[in-house]
C-alpha cells in the first residue's frame, strides 16, 4: 500500500479525525469509510498534554501515548488500511515509539498483513534544557529554577521528519509534539514536492493546515449559538475535509449527509482562532501570514481558501515546558427553591470561617456560586434574578495534597453542619501540571524517525 511522491497530482484530500485528545471517534470513522480521502489526521495534543503523557511513562515505559490510542485506530486503521488512506497523528505524545509498537500489535490483532508505521521523535529536549542555560519566556527566570518540579520539556518539531518518514514509505506516522499545522503541511510538501524555503507555499499549507486542525469546530460546532448561528446535525457532526491542490489552494468540505455546516462564516471563525498576529503566524516550518487570505463559498458545505503566504522561518523552536506547579482541592454542594441563594451563600461563608479556624494553608482559594457569579464575577451578576437552584463551590491551590484534601472536606460537612436542604455534594483534589514556554535554538532539537512493519 506503500506509494510515491507524484508531484503532477493535481488534488490532495485530507481528513481532519481530530482537534484534541479526548474527540468523537464516529465522525473518524465516517471520514474512512466515506470521505474518499488520501490522508487521515488525528491532532490530539493540547500544552499540557506531554507533560501528563510523561508522568505515565515514568509509571510505566511502555505508555505516555494518548489513551485513546487503541479506540482510534481499532476504529479506523483496517479502513484505511483497505482503502489506502495513510494516517498521520500526535498521539505519540510523550512516547512515539510505543504507540508505534502498540500500533504494530492494533494491526496483527485485526489480521493486517502488511503495514508500516514511523514514529517521530526528538522532541524531549529535557536532557538538552539541563545542559546549558535557557530563559523562560513567562517570567525571565533560568530553567534551572524549577529544579526538579521540572517533569518534561518539549520542543515543537516541524514537517522535516514527517515527510521523511512518509517518503519511506510509512502508512501511519505517530509523532510526540509537532506544530499542529505540521501534520497537514507534511503530507502537502510530500505530495507535491514543495521545496523547504517555499515560503508562500508553506504559508498557504499552514494556512490550511490551520483550518482543519480542530476538526469539528470548523463543521459548525464550536461556531454553534441558537437564534443566532442555527447549526443542524451536531450530534452527528461531520469532521472536515480539504481538498489542496498543487498551488495550496484548497477547498474545506465535509461528508454529504453528515451533520454541521461549511461556510465562510464558519471557515473565518477558524480562521481567527488562537491568531495573535495574522501577519506573523509562527510555525517550526515558516512565518505564515494570513492577512490576505480569501474565504469564498463556492457551493454547499463547499468554502475555496487561498491567499496564503509566508516568509522565512525563525531559528529558534517554541519549547514547553511541563512542571509540578500545586495541587487543588474542591468541593461543591448544591441548594435549591426559596432561599437558595442565600443558604449557598451562608455555606461558603462558614467554608471560609472553616478553612481560617482549622489553619488549611492554601496560595490561594475561590468561592463561587455557580449560576450565579462564578464566570462573570459579582459585578456583572448583580442585576439577574435570583435562582432557584444554586450550587456552591469552593476550590483552592495548595503546596499539597494533604491540603488539598482538607478543602473538600470541609465543603462535604455541609451535609449536617450547614444550611438547610444541602445535597450532591461532591469532593476531589489533584495535581496541577502546568506549563511555561521558552525558545530554543533550532539546531538542538535533533528528530529520527523510527520504522516498524509487518
């Protein structure tokens, strides 16, 4: 099922199977089964996603790949395998090569007889962080500073070692952290033969590339808002297609009959997604711009985007890192009909009186009625109604676990030492993993390519 770079091809059609780690698996499946693609993508890491994958596999060496691993590629891979559809996928998180082994096993389990899978690595720099000096660009401090809070430290790769593993032939390549855009670009470059300082080229992919990465919400479902953006379907939303040609130009589409939309209103939303700057979209592969791209429907769930462009890339790769910052602890309790307000009220007061008087040493604590003030704040909820149901909260960050717990606890004894009617009350505390960012010179993040086959 193997194949060859044909630069001549005139369209290339790729499946976007996810925007994060924990997405439907159906609209995937359909995408398979109906799309009639060349490429399956599968876009699964979210910032701290690494850094979790990295508590696993220091549990376990043959983890810290995405846990839906399985579900997905039992789902999908004898599909693809069949139709000749190559997938391409992140959710080798913080360990590539096992998921390429576990992908292996996925294969032989379901009767494949023939498939070859690669998994890109590199991207642990961690070793390489602890080498030298580097800044964190959140706060100016040395990496040092975290010391041994500090858990993993990734850089984003770009295209180079996807499209070497594509160009030896891989029918599923599994990577850890690359630049989302990354995974569609790659197969472009693949096909087409773009050359690497193609910049206008790579800036159009990107821009492409960019569009599909969240899957549904291009489809209508993050852009959804009754009334006033009626969407229809989405409890069957189809994912997205694009259909790229040779010049990067594209046309972004779905699965007829599945539900959500395609328009240029949906198309501009995603477009305007976690852009800073649309002149300078920073890539591992190219600085995009975007200010001059065109969005036009040319039919149903049929939008043309063009318009993309870029220059030259940087020297220097983003980098997250991932770090033992606190823990939470939380509880929440509910009360509802007359009064209710004020008895959740009452319950946080005494929870606060609670958390002072048994000396619960927290960085920093919340109390919220939820419904009532716990997104918009009091000043902008003083004006509403009052509820007849209100559940009350309260959430602290800790240097500890054992703190941690004690919040919850507190919440919970609610039950017989509080207001009256209280119920559902619910207690947990966790770990906070969190991230900082740095730059890292370009050349000491070094990528291989792994291959395994039957």
């Amino acid at each position: 099922m193997n194949r060859t770079t044909d630069p001549s091809r005139r369209t290339v059609r790729i499946g976007a199977g996810a925007g994060y780690s924990g997405d439907r698996i159906e609209p995937a499946a359909e995408l398979a089964e109906k799309g009639d693609i060349d490429y399956l993508v599968f876009e699964c890491l979210a910032e701290r996603t690494i850094a979790i994958g990295q508590q696993a596999r220091l549990a376990d060496p043959a983890k810290g790949y995405d846990p839906l691993l399985d579900e997905r590629m039992h789902a999908v891979l004898k599909t693809c395998a069949d139709r000749g559809i190559r997938i391409i996928t992140n959710m080798g998180a913080a360990n590539p090569r096992a998921a390429a082994h576990r992908i292996r096993e996925i294969a032989q389990e379901i009767g494949l007889k023939r498939l070859k899978i690669a998994a890109v690595s590199g991207d642990d720099v961690l070793d390489v962080l602890r080498q030298d000096s580097f800044t964190i660009e959140d706060n100016g401090l040395p990496v040092a500073s975290l010391g041994d809070r500090l858990i993993s430290a990734n850089a984003y790769l770009g295209i180079a070692p996807i499209v070497e593993a594509l160009a030896g032939g891989a029918d599923v390549v599994v990577t850890g952290r690359v630049a989302d855009p990354a995974l569609v670009l790659a197969p472009l470059v693949h096909e087409f033969g773009w050359a690497a300082d193609d910049w206008d080229k790579l800036g159009q992919g990107t821009l492409v590339g960019h569009l599909l990465e969240c899957a549904g919400q291009i489809t209508g479902g993050y852009f959804a808002d009754p009334g006033k953006k009626d969407v229809a379907g989405l409890a069957r939303l189809g994912f997205p297609i694009g259909e790229v040609s040779a010049d990067g130009s594209a046309v972004i589409t779905k699965v007829a009959g599945s539900g959500g939309q395609v328009t240029a209103q949906t198309c501009k939303e995603q477009l305007l997604y976690e852009i800073h700057d649309p002149q300078s979209y920073f890539t591992p592969d190219v600085v995009a711009d975007f200010s001059q791209a065109r969005i036009e429907e040319i039919g149903p769930d049929r939008v043309a985007v063009s318009g993309g462009r870029g220059r030259l890339r940087t020297a220097t790769l983003k980098t997250t890192l991932g770090y033992r910052d606190s823990f939470i602890g939380e509880g929440q309790i509910s009360y509802a009909g007359p009064g209710a307000q004020a008895r959740a009220q009452l319950a946080l007061d005494i929870v606060r009186e609670r958390l002072a008087l048994t000396g619960v040493q927290a960085e920093e604590l919340r109390f919220d009625l939820i419904g009532v003030n716990a997104i918009c704040g009091s000043g902008m909820s003083s004006a509403a109604a009052e509820p007849f149901e209100v559940r009350a909260r309260v959430a602290g960050r800790t240097a500890s676990m054992k703190e941690a717990v004690r919040i919850g606890n507190e919440v919970e004894t609610l039950y017989t030492n509080g207001p009256a009617g209280g119920g559902g009350a619910t207690k947990a505390a966790r770990e906070v993993i969190a991230v900082l960012s740095m730059l890292l010179p370009r050349e000491l993040a070094s990528a291989s390519v792994h291959f395994e086959e039957i």
